[in-house]
C-alpha cells in the first residue's frame, strides 16, 4: 500500500488540522451507526429465517398428519369397496332377472323376489356400488 500525501491513511499525517479532526469524528460515528444500523438488520433477518424455518416445520407435520389420515381412509374405504363387491358378486346369482342397461333401468325394472318396496329400496342401492 502506498503511503503518500494523496493517502486516505490519516495516521500518517503530521499533525492533523481541527477541520479534519471533526470530520474523521463525523466519519466514525457514521461508520458506527452504519454497522449498528447493519447488526440490526442481519439480526431481524436471522430471525425471519427462524420464523420461516418454524413455519415450515410445523406445516410439514400438519401435512404429514394429513397424509396419514388420508393414507388411512383410503386403506378403509378400499376395504369397503371390496366387502361391497364381495357382497355384490355372492348376490348377482340370485338375481338373474336384473341385467339392466341404465341406472333408470336398474331403479325401475321388475323383480322377481316379492315385495316391490323391498325392490325399489335394492335397486337404488345396488346402483350406488356399480360405478
């Protein structure tokens, strides 16, 4: 590094004059407050980062929980939907007259069992299943 009369190094001048004296204290205490100003800032941004961190973590977990219950009913109502078709499959052999096109069809097609109110309530519930 050069030291010459141009230098910005005002410890190597020979005796410092009351005008600079004033500005380099002017000087200083802008550099302090600029670093406090600066140790302010990087201190809320590490907070912010914390914050967003916990955020995050904490929707992680709700997601996670979520997954589960989710994971759950699909595990439950795959094992109603095969107990319905089970159920389903043992009952299509005794119901040979039903072979219906349409849900109309299957809502109002006679049966060939009794009781028409038994039917109707059967045929609205067999339909439910076949999609």
């Amino acid at each position: 590094m050069a030291h010459g009369p141009d230098s910005n190094d005002s410890s190597y001048a020979k005796s410092p004059s009351p005008a600079s004296s004033r500005q380099g204290s002017s000087d200083n205490i802008k550099k302090v407050m600029r670093r406090e100003k600066n140790r302010i800032a990087a201190q809320k941004s590490r907070m912010r980062q914390t914050q967003k961190a916990d955020s995050l973590h904490l929707e992680s977990e709700n997601l996670e929980k979520e997954n589960a219950a989710l994971r759950k009913e699909v595990k439950r109502l795959t094992e109603e939907a095969k107990y319905l078709s089970s159920v389903l499959t043992t009952h299509e052999p005794l119901c040979t007259g039903l072979a219906p096109q349409t849900t109309h069809d299957l809502l109002y097609s006679p049966h060939h069992h009794g009781s028409s109110a038994f039917h109707h309530q059967h045929s609205i519930a067999v339909s439910h299943y076949q999609h």
